[in-house]
C-alpha cells in the first residue's frame, strides 16, 4: 500500500496550489499544479509496471 499513499499524499499536497491557481489566479500556483500532475503521471505509470510485472510472474 506504499504506492497509494505516494499517490495520496501528492494529490493532497497539491490541493492548496489547485485553490490558488483556480480560485485566485495565482500563476506560480498553475506553474505547481502542472509538476505535480506530472509527478502523478510518472508515479501511476510506475505503479502499471508494477501490476503488470506482479501478475505477468503469477503465471
């Protein structure tokens, strides 16, 4: 469950720069939000590799 809690506590991490992107405009914030999203990407995909390597060695 260690990957869930990466993806968790990223998601939650960025939510007070998605309030001031969205809400006041704050282009840093947008700047933020993008990287963060980007990390999430990144974070999923090794986190597909992973399930598909777990269940391609179960067979």
């Amino acid at each position: 469950m260690n990957k869930f809690e990466q993806v968790r506590d990223l998601v939650m991490s960025l939510e007070g720069d998605f309030e001031k992107f969205y809400d006041k405009n704050n282009q840093a914030a947008g700047t933020r939000v993008r990287k963060g999203m980007q990390d999430l990407k990144n974070l999923a995909q090794d986190i597909r590799v992973e399930v598909q390597n777990m269940k391609n060695t179960e067979k």
